[in-house]
C-alpha cells in the first residue's frame, strides 16, 4: 500500500553534479508528474508522461530530463545542476481514462528537498 | 490558458469556525477539481475530487462545491480545529488534457 514513492528524500548538489531523482508508483496509474514547489510560485508542472513510452514538457522543462521507465517508474534528472533549481520536487501519478474524462485524481509522493550550492 | 487563484492567500480564525476557502479558474471546461491539503514540510494529501457532472462532494467535516458556470469551487469547514491549520490547494484538470493546474494555495491557521 506504498501509493508514490520518492528517493531521495533530501539532497544537497554542487553547482554543475548531476543526479537522478527516482519515482515509482504501484497503483497501476498510467500517467505521471514532476512538479516542483518554490515559495510565492505554487507548483509547476516540469515533465508528465500520459503514459508508458510518452514524455511531454510542463511548465518549466529546462535543465531537466526525463525517462519513464516501464509503467511504474518516472525519473527526473538534473544534468548540470544550477542554484536556481533549488527546491522541492514531488511526483505524482493518477490514471487518466479519456473515456471517462479521467475518473481518478492524482496521488502525490512525499518530495525530495533538493539544495544546490 | 488555464489560470487558477486562491483567495485568500492566508486566512487565521478561532477554534470551531466554520470557513469557507475559495478558488477561481478561467476555463470552465474542465474534467474534474481537485482540493488538497499540505502540512509544512510535507507532501500534498488528497481532500476530495469533484468530477465535472457533480455540484459537490463530502468527507467528515469537508464539504467542496463546484460552479463550472462561474467558474469556481469553494472548500467549506465545518467546526474547524487546529488540527485543520495547514496551507489547502485546490486543482483543476482542463478537459483534453492529462495535468492539473494548481492556485497557489490558502495558509490557514485555526487559533486554539
């Protein structure tokens, strides 16, 4: 009964390391979300992936990448970390039946607290 | 574009006030409202989801309603609680698409 889990939980980069922040849901979900949350700014959507093999670009794509792995994991990577992408990062997973107009909400993992310095 | 704003930003009241938070979105035609709740340092905790058809959705002291007409969702409280302090966001999801545009959320703080 995990819903979305997120690794890490915190982490501080220097300017310039790169890093991977992992995402994994086992709610069979088919869509999921990167969202980062900056003081004043709410959240911003960063990547989603309607479902398994798609990726399509938020808000706020730049000096991020994004892989879905299989259906159950969606990582975001940093390549080249800047102090501008401090913050906290959640990923968030719902199903999204056309059909039904997407019955279902999103479920939020807990969030990576991520410092640049 | 979808916009979506919450007022009021911050909201401070007695123990056992009922309270109405409100949110407004530009693009009536959405799939479903979402609110949610986040306590400081934490993640984002589902409240309730309202699908396009309903007026209104309940859980314990938590009542939503929706006015897609107007444009707008309002959270009610019933008998708040310091419990209940904590910053409520609310969501909608544009029809045709697959993401949620978030406000920036309502801070409130029930006064023991």
């Amino acid at each position: 009964n995990a819903g979305v889990t997120q690794t890490p939980k915190f982490q501080v980069l220097k300017t310039g390391q790169s890093m991977t922040l992992q995402c994994a849901q086992d709610m069979n979900h088919n869509s999921m979300y990167w969202y980062r949350q900056d003081p004043g700014m709410g959240l911003r959507l960063i990547y989603y992936s309607a479902s398994e093999g798609t990726t399509d670009k938020g808000e706020v794509p730049n000096g991020y990448n994004v892989s879905r792995l299989n259906k159950r994991e969606f990582s975001l990577r940093l390549e080249s970390a800047a102090p501008s992408q401090t913050s906290v990062y959640f990923c968030a997973s719902t199903t999204t039946n056309t059909w039904t107009g997407g019955l279902d909400g999103y479920t939020f993992g807990s969030g990576t607290r991520l410092t640049v310095v | 574009k979808q916009e979506v704003t919450q007022i009021p930003a911050a909201l401070s009241v007695p123990e056992g006030e009922n309270l109405v938070l409100n949110c407004s979105f530009t693009d009536s035609a959405i799939y479903n409202l979402q609110w949610f709740r986040q306590d400081p340092g934490k993640g984002l905790t589902s409240l309730l989801l309202i699908q396009s058809s309903q007026r209104e959705q309940t859980s314990g002291r938590l009542n939503a309603s929706l006015d897609k007409s107007s444009g707008r969702s309002t959270l009610y409280i019933a008998a708040s609680q310091p419990g209940d302090s904590a910053t409520y966001l609310c969501a909608s999801r544009p029809s045709g698409t697959y993401k949620y545009i978030f406000g920036t959320g309502t801070r409130l703080k029930v006064l023991a």
